[in-house]
C-alpha cells in the first residue's frame, strides 16, 4: 500500500488561464496542486496560465510559481515543497497511484467533446462548463459562461456553448483569429504586443494569419503548436490601456472561488478505486 502525504491532493485537468486561476485560488486553501496538461484546446492566454511551464519558462501568476515535473517521482518531490504548483503532461491514470485525490477538477474547457465521468476518482470531482451535470459525469458542476460564470449546480447541467462570445472593448467574436484548417502554428509575436489591423502575427502552415483590427495581443498559441480546424489561434484587445493580458481576470477569480465554495460545502467521501474504464480523460 502506497503511503500518502500529509497534506490535501488536488489535480486540475487543463492547464489553461481557467485551470490556473482555480490552481492558484485552491493553492492560497492549502492544497498541493497539479495541473495535467491536455492538448485540446491549445492555450491561447498563457499570460494568465501556468501552461509554459511546460516548456521550462520561468513561470509566475499572480506571485505564484509553476514547476514542471515529468514522471511520479519528480511529482511527489514537487508536492513535498509548500511553494508553487506542479505542471505535469502525465495524464490522470499515472496521478492517482501517487495519492488518493481529494479534488479532482476538470477544467480544460472541451466544449464540443465527449465528458467523461469523473465520479469515484477522487473524494470530490468538480467539473466546469458546457457537458457536465452534477450526478451524471461529476459530484458538482459549475457554469463558466459569461454573466453565470461561477454558478455552483448541485443539481442539473451546466449550459451548452452557444458559440456567442464575451463582448471585450468594441469587439465580441471577431477578436479572435481561428485556423481555418489543422497544422502547425507558427508565431514570433509575444503577448502584449501592440499590433495594427493586417498585421501578420503568425503562420498556420504556410498561410499568414492578420490581425483582425488594431489593438495589444491578449493571447496566442505558442510557438510550433499542432492546431486542430477552428482552435482559437490569438486574440485582440482593442482597449489600450485597459487591456489586461496577464494575471487572473474577474471570470478566472469567479470561478475559482466558486470551485472553493463548493469545496467547502461538500461533505467529504472516502476515496474509492476507480471501477470505469479511464481512457477518456488523459
């Protein structure tokens, strides 16, 4: 039998701005975090993200530190210091034989893939946005979509995307730039960038990619990411000094103290082993 570590264990799948604002809130509630990174969608606000950590980038939000960590034990010796979270490519089968998980949250925003059922892989799973009902495929569901963001659902579903995105300054929708086909994207441009309408940020393939309009870059895929047809690819922010392109926004910290919330007003479980099979969720 594995001995487990005196502390409480959260895994967070995603490693996206959402992922990291819920990392860092539950971080300051004194859990040990690990974000498991996943691939889809790629992760377009990286200043706001633990994401790069991935890539050895000396990464801080908010004044907390990511580490990177690629096997078990690197993970174990990394949840042993009291500072920072832990970024990992594992995926959830190789995280729950290092310790039984209190909290297990599903925050990679997959809004038009299958959601798996996380019930019975940790003490409480928690799953947030479009696809999840408490109950069905998680304990607690909890809404993400502008203007309910942060909702806490005991019972019930969260809402489907609808495709309408956030108004930001001028722009809603347009603000974003998507691949209009799979390849690899190409980009030197670094977030906070101010850039004029037309001006090419990037290359998909051999294709260049336009700022829609001027404005500071909010967010881009990083460099040498394979892209799936119709990933966000950058976003605009047309509101000059108000920009904000780093560190947690109002959405992120919503959320994230609804995530505490919920955990606070669950009543604890004891863990049980997984009977389901797992390979839906990396």
């Amino acid at each position: 039998m594995r001995a487990a570590f005196p502390f409480r264990f959260a895994v967070i799948l995603g490693t996206n701005e959402i992922a990291s604002a819920v990392a860092m809130q539950l971080h300051r509630n004194n859990y040990r975090i690990v974000l498991s990174h996943d691939p889809l969608p790629p992760v377009m606000r990286r200043k706001m993200a633990f994401h790069d950590a991935l890539y050895d980038d000396g990464v801080a939000v908010d004044g907390i530190v990511a580490r990177r960590a690629d096997t078990g034990l690197e993970i174990r010796t990394s949840l042993a210091q009291t500072s920072g979270v832990t970024v990992t490519e594992l995926g959830l089968l190789d995280l729950i034989v290092i310790q039984a998980i209190d909290v297990l949250i599903d925050a990679r925003m997959q809004k038009y893939l299958a959601t798996p059922d996380l019930r019975r892989l940790g003490r409480l799973a928690i799953g947030l946005g479009p696809g999840f009902a408490s109950s069905v495929n998680c304990d607690i569901a909890i809404e993400t979509r502008p203007g309910k963001a942060g909702r806490i659902i005991h019972e019930g579903c969260t809402d489907q995307s609808d495709g309408i995105s956030q108004r930001v300054g001028n722009h809603a929708g347009e603000r974003f730039v998507r691949a209009d086909f799979s390849g690899r994207w190409n980009t030197a441009i670094e977030i906070g960038t101010r850039v004029f309408k037309d001006f090419i940020v990037g290359h998909l393939g051999n294709e260049p990619m336009r700022a829609p309009f001027d404005g500071i870059l909010r967010g881009i895929v990083r460099d040498g990411t394979e892209v799936p047809a119709g990933a966000k690819l950058l976003e605009i922010d047309s509101r000059g000094r108000r920009s904000n392109w780093s560190g947690t926004d109002d959405r992120g910290r919503l959320i994230a103290t609804a995530v505490a919330d919920a955990i606070s007003q669950h009543k604890p479980k004891a863990a049980v082993a997984a009977t389901q099979p797992l390979h839906p969720v990396k």
